[in-house]
C-alpha cells in the first residue's frame, strides 16, 4: 500500500487553470454575443452605411481644396 506521488504544483496549476476556465465561460455567457448576433450586428451597420451613401448629394461642380491640381499654374 503505496501511495501515489504527486507533483503539488501540477495540482495546483491544474486547479487554477480550471478555475479560469470556469469563469471565463461565466463572462462569456454574461458579455458575449453569440455569432449571430455579431453577423447581425454587421449587417445592419453596413446597410446603414450604404443608406447614408445613397443619400449623400452629389455636386460635380464644387471643386474642394483637396481636388485642385497642387502644380505650378501657367500664365
């Protein structure tokens, strides 16, 4: 009747590593989202995105300080 050797700091760091598991998947059930609603989530903001982009006027004749040629101008 012998008894089992065994490694204290493999027992406790296998306590401790299933103990963060645990409450790991406690966070994830409390915060997380599942992958349908981030799908949903995304969807939404790029319709959004899309609807403002089809809303946005277009002026073909104002011409921004960003469009002006940067060149020397010829007299």
């Amino acid at each position: 009747m012998t008894a089992e050797i065994v490694n204290l700091n493999k027992v406790r760091k296998a306590r401790e590593r299933a103990n963060r598991e645990r409450e790991a998947e406690e966070n994830r059930m409390k915060f997380g989202q599942s992958k349908a609603e981030r799908g949903l989530f995304d969807a939404q903001s790029r319709k959004s995105q899309m609807d403002l982009d089809r809303a946005r006027r277009q002026n073909e004749h104002h011409i921004d300080d960003d469009d002006q040629d940067p060149g020397p101008k010829a007299s």
